[in-house]
C-alpha cells in the first residue's frame, strides 16, 4: 500500500526538523553589554576616549593614595619607640 502524497512530503519535513535543537537558548544581554552598547552609540569617538582616560586617572589616584597610606604607616612605625612592627 503506498501512502498518500500528503503524507511523504509531512514525513519528509518532520525528518528535517527534528534535526534541530528543540529549544534555541537565547540569553538575554547582561546589563553591562546593554551600558556597553548604549554608550557606543550615545558616545562617539573622541567623548568615549575622553571617558576612558578620565577612569583611568580615577583608578591612578586610587593607586597613589594606597601607596600613600602605606609609606604613612611605615613611616609612623619607624618614628614609634619601641618594636619595629612593620
């Protein structure tokens, strides 16, 4: 018995997609890739740079102040009488 025409070509398209994943996983963006994206196209070329070198010198002073606080602390350690404890 052969089977009607209908049937081979739905049996033919149901081969092919049964060979896909039966859910596509799509994440959603994370909120520093939607800031990342929103701000290349608010910010262009020269704003961007400007905001990048202004980080930079946030995280430079950041730095210098650390390095501050410990030469304080290893100066006042060795202005102490007593034990070096440094």
């Amino acid at each position: 018995m052969q089977a009607a025409p209908g049937t081979a070509a739905t049996a033919t398209a149901t081969r092919a997609t049964s060979a896909l994943p039966t859910t596509l996983t799509v994440r959603p963006p994370s909120v520093t890739g939607a800031l990342r994206a929103l701000e290349g196209l608010l910010l262009r070329g020269g704003q961007r740079t400007a905001r990048r070198n202004a980080w930079t010198a946030v995280l430079e002073d950041r730095r210098r102040a650390r390095d501050r606080r410990a030469a304080q602390h290893v100066l006042e350690a060795l202005e102490a009488p007593g034990p070096q404890a440094t």
